[in-house]
C-alpha cells in the first residue's frame, strides 16, 4: 500500500467515525415523525447555511465543473451563475413552504401538493419524480466516490467495491440518526469541500507561477484557434477562439448529435436556460423539504445571500476556473503542449473525451511535495459527494413513506413501525442507485441527465400553491405530465426511446431541455386554467384561497418597502439579460478582444471573465435585495400566533393551542455564527492573497 493510499485510509476512518458518531447520537431522538424526519423542525440558521449549501452544490459541481472548463474554457464559465439561480428560486418558494409547513405540520412536500390541490395524482407525480431523480443522482455521486478511490489505489481496488463500502458510511448516519445526523454531518462535510476547493485553486497558482504570468499565457493561446470547439467563425461577434467567448445569443441548429453548434454549444441562450433549470435541484420535492426544517424563515436568507451567492459564487469563478484553466497550462492539453504554450510539463496529456479525469489528476501534483494533502484533498471531494447523497437519500426514503406507504397503505401505523418503512425505502433507494451504477452505467447516465431538468417542471406546481391561486389542480397535473414528456424529448434518452427517429437532437436551438420543458408546461397550464376560469369548472378555487388568504396575512411586503416593487421586478430583468441573457456576448470584447493581445485587456484578464465577475457580485446584490428588502426571506410580518400553529396531539399531547409560547420570541443566531464569520475572514485573506 502507497503513502497516499495509507494517508486516505486514516483521514477515511476518522471521517466515518465522525460519521458513525452522529448517526448512533441521532438516533436517540426519532421518537416521533417530526425529530427523524425534520429534527424536530429546530435546525438553527448557521447549521442550515453550511449543511444546506453543500447539499445543493458539492456533489454535482465537484468532479464536473473542473473538468468541463478544462475542456469549454470561459464559455462554461458561464454557467456558475448557478450560484445565484439556484438561490433565486428559493427566494420565490422557501419561506411560503415553511409558512405553510408551520400552520398545517406538513412534513413532506406530497402532504403540502395532496392538501392544497385535493389530488392524489399530484401527490403520485411527485412520489415518482422523487425516485426516478435520487436514484440516477445517487448512482452517478456513489460511482464517482469508487471511481476515485479506483484511482487513487490505481486498479488495485475495484470501483465497485470502492463504491459499495464507503457508500454505505452514508446509509448508515442517514438511517440511524435522521434528518438531525444528516445536517450535522453536513456541516463539516461542506467545511472539508470549501478547504479542498481552495486548496486546489491555490496550488495551481503557485505551480502556474501567479496571476499575472497565468493570464499571459491565456492571451497567447487566444490568439490562437486552439480549443474544443474552434473558432466561433462570426458567431458572438468576430472570429474569436471559442475558449474565450461565447459563441453567440442563440443558434438555429437542430442540436447536440443531429447538428453541433459552431463554436460551442454554450451561446447566451444556452447559459440562460442552463442555469435557469438547475433551480430544479431547490424545487424537487426531495429539496422542497429542506424548507421545512428551520427555526425561522431567516435562516433561508444566511444560505442564499452567503451560503449560494457569495460562498459558492467564490468557489465557481475564481477557484474552480482557475482550476479548469491551469490544467490547459500545466500540461494536460495536447494541443498547447504541441505549439509551445503551455507554462509548465507537470500534468500527463488528458484527452477532450477523459476531462473528467482533470481534478484527480490536479490533486496528483501534491503527491512530490505531501502525500498527506494528497489523501486528504481526495476525501474531500469524497465528503463533498456524500453531502449531496444523504441530502437526497434522506428526504426521498421520507417521502416514498409518508406519500406512498402512510397515504395509500397503513394510514394507522404506528410510528415504531413507520420508522421502519422509512428505514428500509432508503434501504431500497440506496440499493436500487448502486445497482445502476454497477450494473447499468449507460441508464445511470441517460437517466441522471433528465433528472434536474425534470425537477424543475415543479416550478408550476409550487406557484399554483405558493403564489397564483388560479392554478387549478386539472392544469397543475397536465402541465407537468406535458414537460416532464418534453423533457425525455430533447434529450438524448428521447433519441434512444424513438430509435434516433426525432428530427431534433439533444438540447435544440441551444436551449436546455429544462426550459423546452417548462414551456410546455406553461402552456397547457395557463390554457386549462384559463378555460376552467371562463367556463366556471373551476369548484375548487375557494378551497385553495384559504392557503393564499393566509400567506397574504402573514407575509405582505412591509408597507414603508411597497414603492419599490416595481423596481425590484426591473433590477430581476437587467440583470437576467445582462448576466446570463442576450446581453452576455457584450462580455466577449468589452475589456478588450481576446485575440489581441495581454496588453490590449483592460482588466488583464479575459474580456468574458472580467464581465462574468462583475455582473456575478451584482447578483449577489440581487439575492439580498430580493430576500431582504423585498421580505421573501425574512419575518413574517404578521407572528405566527399559537393558534395558527400546527400541533400534533399524539406526540405532543401537553401542548394546546392555548400555549404563549411563539416562534419568534426564541429566533436567535446562535454561537455559530462566529465560525461562520471566521470562515468568511479567511476565505477573504486568502482570496485577496491569491487574486491581489
């Protein structure tokens, strides 16, 4: 056994036991549904800033975003305006959930759909969506975990076994200790994936040589049509290498596999609906029930201003691009290599259809100098998969049992006995993604490629419940029936279902199969509630009202803030259009033509990224605007009184609603916030040290 194998192995076993140590301390409080399934509905607001933050992102950005720069350059940049898409759509639904959550006791989001739109078919919809989305997500976090340690042994321990071992660490805590050990966990699991981030960003830079010597570089290889995709040959203006722009707003091909397009597939159009589905991953029912969870709807704006913004924001344009790029510098691109233009030989020659290999590769420049940081930096990336896993593997064995098992099959089983069914649905969802991942890699494959997107046709669903009341529960189901069919459509599991008889390819006119979802859904939503609205079939609308009268009496703009309404709904546009609309191929030449050299580049970094970093810290402007000022993620105005709460006789019997007391007089930050402040203080020192 190497070294560094050895240096894994000991960080491994004292990251399980931690584990283990939570999940064995969670478990003694599950005594009724609230404690397993929320925690009791106490998570203070610095554990759901860390645990939630890394839910959402770790696992999916990890291994991918490195690699897919590596090989798109600054045009897949683009897409890190998840960093505050994402956090966008929770601003629209988090605090109206936890509103309602608080007043009905929901504790899954089927309960919320099922009670508010009388339909049990929402209700299935949602059970199916749940499954047919965790477990291809599982199985492509769980084979990454085996594939790295597959690696990292160099075949001497099989992905297989790799995956199915220390996979289970995260049945383990999940099952045992709940909800409680899953956040808990969290916490340093998102801690080890920031450390392990930065790291790697700050050693390529030192073996890059600095700031100035790595964009120097960059611009020689702009004058250059030495890229992926070429030139963009007119497209985004100018014949400019397609690494350092993006390859126009949008473009009239039939799509990925039928008609590539020129340049890149990541035009302005694609970024927008790119990002604008990943919302997907907060609107799926199993991150849906995350809102939930929380003391006080406060906590929701810690994790989307600082948490998704800010934090994630940092990680994705500095850290991970500088990653993505320096890999091109380091030796890992051929094609530089053979013209002379790369900064250093320290990186084997990766090929354009293995850059997934790019981090792994990355944290192999350690293995001279400290073969512990080696070990350490691959169970990073470990944890940060785990964190996204037990997210999903938590809240989807909940819901399968609440919505499925409770609803329709033992209505009167007792909680010892719940607790059990939910166990053995993780169990299932567990085993079930590890088969895929073992034993059907291209299903696994085909199927985690339409799980966002299918997630995202939520978003029609939680507006009828959140926002529009005249969503009816008819155009609610066909709606998303329609997009989650478009979905499958236009992408490449539609090709594979019809024989490669579609006349369209993957993601056509470069536009995400999210978005080509979503319209569909729109359509056929507005269109039956339109006509259900003018033919008076709409019987139900007073039965949903009762829910809006409520939010509207609890959660008003604050009136001295009425005024700015209007201008809240066009800072959203500008900046929708600007950053990652139309208006983002101005990035390409506005600092300066990438081909013209480093003197010509008025930041002295790429045009595009200079652009990209600009309108990233306004967006981060932006979400605070939105969840502070315009008060979809503070207070409600109105104190949820005793008698609006929710109380569960059988668990709870001494509490009435007579009790005084109320969650507002017990909202409080918390010692965590000092680590929370103390984190942010290093990231800024290092940050300055490592840009400035």
């Amino acid at each position: 056994m190497s070294e560094k194998v050895l240096w894994f192995f000991i960080f491994l076993v004292l990251y399980a036991s931690y584990c283990v140590f939570w999940g064995l301390r969670g478990s003694k409080n599950t005594s009724n549904p609230n404690e397993y399934y929320l925690a009791n509905r106490s998570i203070s607001s610095w554990v759901f800033f860390f645990a939630a933050t890394s839910a959402t992102y770790a696992g999916l950005i990890s291994l991918s975003h490195t690699g897919l720069i590596f090989h798109d350059g600054f045009q897949y940049v683009g897409t890190s305006f998840i960093a505050i898409t994402i956090p966008l759509g929770s601003v629209l639904f988090f605090k109206r959930q936890w509103m309602l959550s608080r007043k009905y006791g929901y504790i899954t989001p089927g309960e919320m759909y099922y009670d508010y739109y009388r339909s049990d078919t929402i209700r299935i919809i949602s059970v199916i969506v749940t499954f047919f989305v965790a477990v291809p997500l599982l199985a492509i976090l769980f084979g990454a975990t085996g594939f790295l340690v597959n690696l990292l042994t160099e075949g001497n321990i099989s992905r297989e076994l790799s995956m199915w071992v220390i996979s289970s660490i995260v049945l383990l805590y999940v099952v045992t200790g709940g909800f409680k050990a899953t956040v808990s966990v969290g916490v340093v699991q998102s801690w080890l994936f920031v450390v392990t981030t930065v790291v790697l960003g700050i050693i390529i830079y030192f073996f890059v040589g600095g700031f100035d010597v790595f964009n120097q570089a960059l611009s020689k290889i702009a004058s250059t049509s030495i890229s992926a995709w070429g030139n963009t040959n007119g497209y985004g203006g100018g014949d400019h290498n397609s690494y350092f722009v993006v390859p126009g707003v949008i473009q009239w091909v039939a799509g990925l596999g039928k008609n590539d397009p020129t340049g890149g597939p990541w035009t302005a159009m694609m970024i927008f609906t790119f990002t604008i589905s990943f919302m997907g991953i907060v609107l799926s029912p199993s991150f849906s029930m995350w809102s939930f969870s929380t003391q006080h709807p406060r906590a929701f704006s810690y994790y989307q201003i600082w948490g998704c913004a800010a934090a994630i924001g940092v990680l994705l344009f500095v850290f991970i691009t500088f990653q993505g790029l320096g890999a091109n510098l380091l030796g890992a691109n051929g094609d530089i290599n053979n013209e002379n233009l790369f900064i250093s030989n320290l990186l084997p020659e990766i090929s354009r259809s293995e850059h997934s290999l790019v981090i792994f590769h990355l944290i192999s420049l350690m293995d001279k100098y400290a073969l512990w940081l080696s070990g350490a930096l691959v169970l990073g990336l470990i944890a940060a998969l785990q964190s996204t896993a037990a997210a999903f593997l938590m809240t989807s064995g909940s819901i399968i049992t609440r919505d499925l098992y409770k609803a329709y099959i033992d209505q009167n089983m007792k909680w010892e006995k719940e607790r059990l069914v939910a166990r053995l649905s993780m169990l299932l969802i567990f085993l079930a993604a590890l088969y895929l991942a073992t034993f059907a890699k291209p299903a696994m494959i085909l199927f985690g490629g339409i799980a966002i997107s299918i997630a995202f046709q939520f978003i029609i669903i939680l507006l009828g419940t959140l926002w529009f009341p005249w969503i009816t529960r008819g155009a609610a189901i066909m709606g998303i029936i329609s997009g989650i069919i478009i979905v499958v459509l236009t992408e490449t599991l539609g090709q594979q279902i019809t024989g490669n008889r579609l006349p369209w390819g993957r993601w056509p006119l470069t536009i995400h199969s999210g978005v080509w979802g979503l319209l569909f859904n729109v359509v056929v939503c507005f269109s039956i509630s339109a006509f259900s609205y003018l033919s008076q079939m709409d019987t139900h609308r007073s039965h949903r009202q009762k829910f809006h009268n409520f939010l509207g009496e609890h959660m008003g703009l604050h009136p001295s803030r009425g005024k700015i309404r209007s201008f809240a709904y066009v800072i959203v546009l500008i900046w929708l259009f600007c950053a990652i609309g139309p208006g983002l191929i101005l990035g390409n030449d506005i600092f300066g033509i990438p081909g013209n050299g480093y003197e010509s580049w008025i930041l002295k970094i790429p045009s595009i990224w200079g652009y990209q970093l600009i309108w990233w810290f306004l967006g981060i402007g932006l979400v605070w605007f939105l969840a502070n000022k315009m008060d979809l993620s503070t207070l409600p105005k109105k104190a949820i009184r005793p008698d609006d709460l929710y109380v569960d006789t059988e668990f709870s019997p001494s509490m009435t609603t007579e009790s005084p007391i109320n969650y507002t007089e017990n909202v409080g930050s918390g010692y965590g916030w000092i680590l929370v402040l103390f984190g942010l203080a290093v990231l800024s020192i290092v940050f300055y040290i490592y840009v400035v």
